[in-house]
C-alpha cells in the first residue's frame, strides 16, 4: 500500500521476503555471522525482511545480547544465597535492580556504559548516556535521585585528551544539570591504554515505595501499546551496533546522520514528571525505556516478557524525519522516549496525564492472543518473529579463554628493587609529586561543573569517599554509594583485583556510616575474540561473584561493554564496581574531612604492609606496572564496616576517609584539605616511614575521635579484634600537616599542588 511518503521507497515486507528468498542481505555489514544469519532464517523459515534484519542485527549485538558474556555471568546466579536473593525486589534481567531498604522503601540503581559514542561525539555520547541510565531508573517506578560518573581517559597530557575530556564533563553535567539531578560521585582516571578509547560510565540511583515497583511486560490481551516522549528520528541509529541507516537503502539520497544520540534534558525532565504522575495513578500494566536497539528493544523485550503476542502498527510512531523506512524506525536510539502498556479502560485518564505534561502519546498498537510480534507498516506486515528469538535467544558463544603468555612475567616484575625515598627531603618531595599527579589530584574542576546539592537531599558528595542522598525526609532514611576500580590491580590479577574493587567500593560506602547492601557493575573489557581479555572477563566475573558471596551482598545487575581497544590493544580490564549502602539517618553520617576541635584523636584502623604492586608511588616515580597486587580480605572489610556503622550510631566518630591509592599520605592531605584543617601526625617507630606513607595495603581507614570518645571506640575496636594505631590529632590553630620526623606542609602549598593540575591542563 503505496503512500505519497512511501511510493519512492521499496518495502520489504513478509511476503516479499518469502517470494524472493536469495535476495542478498547486508547481515555482515550490520555485524552479523554467517552463522548467525543462518539461524535467523532457519527460526522464521524464510529470510528476514529488512525490518527483522534490523531488529535481530541489533537485538543480537554484544551490547544487548550478552552473547560473549552470558557464559560466564550466570555464575552471579550461581552464587547468590536466598539470604542474599531476599534483599531483592528486582535483579539481573531488568531495567535495574530493586532491593528493599526498609520502612516502605525501595531503592534502584544501576550503572551502564556509553564509551564509544562518547569518542565519536564527546558531549552528546556523554550527555545521552545519563539521559539512558536516568531512563533505566524511571522505568522501575522509581524517581530518579541522584547520578554518579565513573570516567576513564587517556593520559591526561596527549591531545586527544584534551578533545574529548572537556566534552564528555561538558555533557555529563549539561543533561544531569538540566535534570536537576545532583551528581555524587564517580572517578577521573587517566592511563595510556583509555587513549582512543575513553570509558563514559553513568550510574543513577532512584527510590520509590515498594508497592510501585514497575516492570517491563506486556500481559493481557487487548491492553494497548502507547509510545509516548520524543519523536523519533535518524540519530542514534546503530548506536549499539555496527548499523548504518543506508545499509537497507541506498536510494534514499539522505546524508547520513552519525550514530550518536542527540539528547534533550529538558524534555527528559518533563518525561521524568509526566511518567511518576501515571504511575501514581496506577494506570500502567508495563513499562519500558527506549535506549539500545529503541523500538526494537522495547517491543520485543515487553512481547518476551508478556503472556501473548503483540501487534504494532508502525505507521502510528511519530516521526521527526522524512521518509524513514521501517528497519531505521526500529532501530533509531532516538532520546527520552518510553513504551507503555495501559489497560484500554485507562487510555484516555493516561492520554491526558501526557497531555497536561506536554508530552507527545500514540496509540501504536496492542497486545494480542497469538505469539508473535507482529509490525505492520501503512497496512503491509514488515516483521512477523517470535519476540523471545529477538529479545532473549540469541546466539551465546563459549570463547576460548587462556591466562596471557606474558601474565607470570607481568607478575614477576615485582617493584622491590625500585629505588626509594628514605630521607625526609626526598620523602616531603614525594609527598607533593604524588598529590599532584593526575590521578591522585583533587577532580574539582570537573566536579565544580556538576551540580551536586540541587533538590536539597545531598547529605555528602565528591570529594567524599561516597555520595549520601536522603530518601526520607521524615525519618531521615537515606542511601550511600559509590563506584571503585583500580584497573591496574586487575590487570595484575583479575580476580584478586576485582575483589579489590569491590572492597574499595564497600569500604568507602561504610566510612559514611551506611551499611553496604547490594551491588551493580560495569565490566569493560577489550575483544571477547582474545583468549587473554576473555580470561581477564572470566577472573574478574568469578571474583566479583565470590567477593559478594563471601560479604553477603547480591549483584542486582549491571552492564558489559567489550571491545574496549584501539587496533589490538585492549584496555587495562576495567570492572567498575557500584557498592550502595542504607543509613537509618543522614544526620549520622561520618563527613570525609576533619572538623575544627583541637585535639581529636587520629586512629589508624588496619594493618599496613609492604604492598606496592599496582602503586601510585610506582606508576608515577617509577612508570613501572608489575608484581601482585595488595592482599585483599573480606572478613576485614566486613568487620571494618560493622565497626563504622557502630560508631555512626553512637556518635563515636566525627570523620573516616579510607586508605587506597596513594595511601596514607594521600589520605592525610585529602582529610585536611576537605576539611580545611591542621593535623600533627606521628609515624610508628618500628616500620619504614616511607611504607607507612605510600604503601596501598587493603582494608584500612584513617578516623577522627572525639578525645570523650577515644576510650570507647578503641575498646570496641580491641573487643573485635581490630588493629588500631593512634597516628596523630587535629591541630586546627596550626594551618599545616605536620607528619613528624619528615615534613611540614602548609595546608596552602598542599592544596596549590593537589589543586593546581587539572586547571593547568584543561583550562
């Protein structure tokens, strides 16, 4: 049925695809096997047509398919206890995990990834992957509450550096800005192997009460179909494949647009308001974002999930582009759109809900007694598939994985022969060398572009060692988080350095006085093709699972990225771990910097070892990369939490700030600077002042005790065998860190080298 809009245009249809069956396909320039495309026409018993190339190309892409990793990610499944699985409402498979926090609460969050768009088209791939995840969180029920950025570049220094960090912060705070949602967290790390191939994480987190929980279904026939947001257009398409919108046809004579979203916060916002408003009045049975893959995700994945087939009649979509065919309406990644399903008693109440908000709504279909989804384009079927071949049955491949050839030596090179500072000049020299580097300086230009106090409920942010938001105001009832991974760890051991990952994440969650309660990620990872990146993928899954196991809380999903790599080099293996605790009452929480009353206690909790494989001091003194990483264990964390949480409850501790990279020096100039106070600091008599200082042993946090307090949280600490060194006090009158035996810092000339760089680089 010919239109003046589509009379130009060939349309592939059903019919046409079963009466012309070798017509060739364009399957491996949309980055489709041989194999692959053979199964597809042996599960719809003819060749697709090009709408249900389109959808299965994307569909069954790295991105959304998990074909490379599923293997392997199960074993979260594996490994999850039903004292773990009971703390969640929502898990792996959903939009974002669920977990119940009490008193009626429930609380989402999740973290993805939006690395090579963000290469590409530095500003919107940044910006349109907060408006993604925001949308992941939304489509739970949930209001959105917060967001984090986990950012990795290439060395701060090279060129391309300075062309993509700029925009990628740009856009970052440009759409969270606009959302007004406060950014609480993340991290800026810079090394060579990002180069090419910056990493762009966003983590949300959003909170409802537990009866609103919403999931994504399409269940009871006659329920109608409704796209409502933006309309859709020709950006973003591919966007998570190798997808071109020409590949179908050639003669349209449209310029091609690039396959970067192109984002509206504003309209996302009142998207955000439109959808909590049709929550509250019940009027959803299903719900689903349109990010990766857009309406091919969205109708396939609520079809997959649904109790019968669905009918969507394609023509109804609003457009913003002329003469899009139906393989490019399926698979545009157009932004801050959502596909409803609603009761078709409720469609005139959800009509005008969309209405008041200026959002635009089309009926585009129904749910349907049979069991396929069925796309019609001006009255001719264009995609006729049983939606669980799409959404959840795609190909699933065990790649061959080995340990490198180069691991053992990579482990072998230990840094114990690396030379050392060992007087008090060279070691006050390293001191400063070290806090001015770029991984270990303060991130405040790029912080000081996110708002991270809009709506009021920020209770701590960056540079904390986690963001706090109140959920509660009543009660106070608020969630802790935070994102951690030092790549080089993993890289050194992937198992252990991933647990790593997961301890840092956790502990930095307790020193706000949060009790850690469940966990997401993003794992990204070069070329699931390489047996060695496959291996690093394996170790980490297995260490990441084992770790929660061995902690007691559950993996409520995540996101991986592969093919992280500029020609055959991957990246450092980067598995971001999002740790999110519950605290009773933000008005305990454990601030990061020291106050102003003289004469409170420095307590070093933990034990401090001779631990540099992986080090700041090694990378930056030395450019040196090999040996084990720090020894990680678990119980420690776990004890360390309890005892922090305890002393939040009591009023036991007036400021924690854990030990990590850098390490205790780095720890003492952050806590002074932060808190924009004196300290005087002893060293112990019976180890190296330099190990003391720089050493990134595991498992340690540096906390200030009111000197009433002192006695008691060191019985506590003695009473479950925690090992504490009082290493110093709060000196406010003296405008310096004072680390005896060694140094005197003036806290100016502390903060003008930890301040100082990124400015210097970026402007």
């Amino acid at each position: 049925m010919a239109t003046p809009e589509t009379e130009t245009l060939v349309i592939d249809t059903t019919a046409h695809a079963e009466s012309t069956p070798e017509v060739p396909q364009p399957y491996a320039e949309l980055g489709l096997a041989d194999d692959e495309y053979t199964r597809i026409r042996e599960i719809l018993g003819r060749r697709p047509t090009d709408a249900e190339l389109a959808m299965y190309s994307v569909m069954w892409s790295e991105h959304c398919s998990y074909k490379s990793s599923k293997t392997h990610l199960k074993y979260f499944g594996e490994t999850t206890t039903e004292e773990m699985r009971s703390k969640m409402l929502a898990g792996i498979g959903e939009n974002a995990g669920v977990v119940d926090i009490g008193d009626g609460w429930a609380v989402t969050f999740k973290v993805e990834s939006h690395n090579h768009p963000s290469y590409v088209e530095p500003y919107q791939g940044a910006a349109t992957g907060v408006g993604g995840i925001v949308r992941d969180i939304l489509a739970m029920g949930a209001r959105p509450l917060a967001v984090a950025d986990p950012l990795r570049f290439g060395p701060a220094d090279a060129p391309d550096t300075a062309r993509v960090l700029p925009g990628i912060v740009a856009g970052v705070a440009g759409y969270g800005n606009c959302l007004g949602l406060p950014n609480v967290g993340g991290e800026v790390v810079f090394d060579a192997s990002y180069a090419g191939n910056p990493l762009v994480n966003a983590m949300c987190v959003g909170a409802m009460r537990v009866e609103d929980l919403h999931l994504a279904h399409a269940s009871g026939t006659g329920n109608r179909i409704i796209l409502f947001g933006a309309r859709t257009g020709l950006d973003g398409i591919g966007g998570v494949s190798v997808l071109a919108s020409d590949s179908f046809n050639e003669s349209t004579g449209r310029k091609k647009l690039p396959s970067v979203q192109v984002g509206d916060p504003f309209a996302e916002k009142v998207l955000i308001e439109c959808c909590l408003e049709l929550f509250a009045k019940r009027i959803v049975v299903g719900i689903q974002d349109l990010g990766g893959a857009g309406l091919s995700c969205a109708t396939s994945e609520l079809a997959a999930a649904g109790d019968g087939g669905m009918h969507v009649v394609l023509d109804q979509v609003p457009l913003r582009a002329k003469g899009m065919t139906p393989a490019e309406i399926l698979s545009s990644e157009s932004q801050e759109r959502m596909c409803a399903v609603v009761a078709p008693s409720d469609v005139d109440a959800f009509m005008e809900v969309c209405a008041k908000w200026d959002v635009t709504a089309t009926d585009i279909g129904e749910v349907t007694d049979g069991e396929n989804l069925v796309i019609t384009w001006h009255g001719e079927t264009v995609v006729d598939v049983p939606p669980r071949t799409v959404a959840h049955q795609g190909p699933v491949y065990e790649r061959p994985f080995a340990r490198p050839s180069g691991q053992d030596a990579l482990q072998a090179e230990v840094p114990d022969a690396l030379e050392r500072p060992s007087t008090p000049d060279q070691l006050r020299e390293t001191v400063l060398r070290l806090i001015s580097s770029p991984n270990l300086c303060s991130k405040e230009w790029v912080t000081s572009q996110y708002d991270r106090y809009v709506r009021g409920n920020t209770v701590l942010a960056q540079p904390s060692d986690s963001g706090v938001v109140r959920i509660d105001e009543k009660t106070g009832r608020g969630v802790a988080v935070s994102t951690d991974c030092n790549s080089k760890f993993v890289h050194l051991d992937p198992y252990a350095g991933t647990q790593l990952a997961l301890a840092e994440a956790y502990r930095n969650v307790a020193t706000s006085g949060a009790s850690p309660l469940a966990v997401t990620n993003c794992l990204n990872f070069g070329a699931p093709t390489d047996p060695g990146v496959m291996w690093q993928f394996e170790r980490a899954v297995h260490g990441l699972a084992d770790g929660c196991a061995q902690l007691g809380i559950p993996v409520t999903g995540g996101n991986v990225s592969f093919f992280n790599q500029t020609g055959s080099t991957a990246i450092l293996p980067t598995p971001v771990v999002g740790v999110l605790g519950v605290i009773d009452d933000v008005r305990r929480r454990i601030p990061t910097g020291i106050g102003a009353e003289a004469g409170e206690s420095l307590l070093l909790l933990g034990d401090t070892r001779d631990e540099f494989g992986g080090s700041a001091w090694a990378e930056v003194v030395h450019g040196h990369l090999g040996g084990l990483p720090p020894d990680v264990d678990l119980e420690r964390e776990r004890l360390l939490a309890e005892i922090l949480v305890a002393a939040s409850r009591d009023g036991l501790v007036s400021a924690a700030h854990d030990l990590s990279d850098g390490g205790l020096a780095q720890t003492l100039v952050e806590t002074v600077l932060i808190g924009q106070c004196g300290a005087r600091v002893v060293l112990a008599d019976d180890q190296d002042p330099f190990v003391q200082l720089f050493a990134e042993s595991a498992g340690r946090v540096l906390v200030a005790v009111p000197r009433t307090e002192e006695l008691r949280f060191t019985e506590m600490c003695d009473a479950r065998g925690m090992p504490w060194r009082k290493t110093g006090v709060v000196d406010p009158d003296s405008g310096a860190l004072e680390i005896q035996d060694v140094a005197t810092f003036g806290l100016d000339e502390l903060r003008a080298s930890w301040e100082g760089t990124l400015p210097a680089l970026f402007g």
